[in-house]
C-alpha cells in the first residue's frame, strides 16, 4: 500500500511524493470507513486525533531521550 521514497531526504520532490502517498492512503481508509457505516467527517476528525496524539507522543519520547524537562 505505501511504497518506499524514491527521492532524496530534504528535497522538495520527496515532499510531494510524500504528500500523495498519503493522500491515497487516507483516501482508501475514508472510502473504506464510509461504506462500513462512518461519516467521511467522523473518520477524518479521528485521523486527526489519532496524528495528533503520535506527534505528541513523538515529541514526548525526544524530549525524554534528550534530557529535556
């Protein structure tokens, strides 16, 4: 489902490439939830939440491994 980058870290090609994995990705989950009985709305706002908490999550961890209070 997700194919590994093609382009070089930091280039803006690889952002893009990025971008539009991720955009299929979300797209098939929502086309997914919605015809099992959730709202595109419902499921977008949980994706959300659900980036929210890891990116928390990540930042946490890296302040952790850093000494950072």
């Amino acid at each position: 489902m997700i194919d590994p980058p093609t382009s070089s870290a930091g280039t803006p090609e690889r952002k893009v490439e990025l971008d539009q994995t991720v955009d299929y990705a979300i797209q098939l989950l929502v086309e997914e939830a919605h015809l099992v009985g959730w709202t595109r709305v419902e499921f977008l706002t949980a994706v959300l939440d659900a980036a929210n908490a890891r990116l928390s999550a990540i930042e946490e961890e890296t302040e952790l491994e850093g000494g950072g209070t």
